[in-house]
C-alpha cells in the first residue's frame, strides 16, 4: 500500500504508473479531492478544538471569579455540535481515501515492460526443458484439493 503523502506529492508518478498496468487512473483524481477535504476538515477541527480549549480555561477562570459566563458556554455547545458534523464528516473521508489507498496497486519499476497480459511479458531466462506428458495435467489448484 502506497502512503498517502507519496501519493498526495507524486500524483502524476502514481497515475503515469497505474495506467502503465492498464488500470483506470481516475481513482487518483478522487484521491486528491477527498485527500483536499479531509485535510481542510481536519484543519477546522483542530482550530475549533483549539478555540474550545482556550475559552473553556476562560470560562473556569470567570467563574473562579463569580462572573457570568453563560454565553461562553453556550457558545461552546455549539462550537462542540460543530465539531461533532465535522468529524463525522472527516471519518467518511478517511473511509473514502482507505479504500482508494486500497485500490491502488504498488508501482511498477522502470524496467517492466508494458503489456495488458502475460503474453507481452518478456522471457530473460529460461532454465531446464518443459516437461511434456502423454495426458493433460491437472492444475495445481485441484491436485492440492483435500
């Protein structure tokens, strides 16, 4: 499986090489849109967690002094019921985003020819002779078979 930083900063690598194994590279675009979104999701989460924080110290320290602070804590639950639509939001686009990760197959080397199938593959060596028998072989899926 790819990192999602390799593939965020190599884009066109990633889609270059899928398409070199005949694959479909508009999972690649989806990737980077839903990658965007989540990383602008996660973005405003942290700010408003972070602005959380900060007023509910705000709010413990007027309230150590005895001052109102009920528009503070309101504020907060909403900043909170925010949070909570954002992160739902930001679990279904990592959901999204693992199963393109998924779906992206590792990266060829250089030196693999390009071909749809086994028959465009290129033979660098052989080695002894092919058997040849005098009735049809079983494969190997039905001989190991219990």
């Amino acid at each position: 499986m790819l990192e999602l930083r390799f593939i965020r900063e190599n884009a066109d690598l990633v889609k270059k090489k899928v398409e070199h194994r005949g694959l479909d590279s508009s999972r690649i675009d989806q990737f980077i849109s839903i990658d965007a979104e989540r990383r602008q999701l996660l973005s405003e989460v942290e700010g408003l967690r972070n602005k959380r924080k900060t007023v509910s110290q705000e709010v413990a320290q007027l309230k150590s002094q005895k001052q109102d602070a009920e528009d503070l804590m309101q504020e907060m639950r909403e900043v909170g019921a925010t949070i909570k639509d954002l992160e739902t939001k930001l679990a279904v686009a990592e959901t999204s985003l693992q199963e393109i990760v998924m779906e992206i197959p590792n990266l060829c080397n250089d030196s693999v020819p390009f071909g749809k199938d086994d028959r465009d593959n290129v033979e660098l060596r052989k080695h002894g002779s092919v058997p040849e028998f005098s009735f049809t072989p079983k494969p190997h899926w039905k001989i190991g078979a219990f």
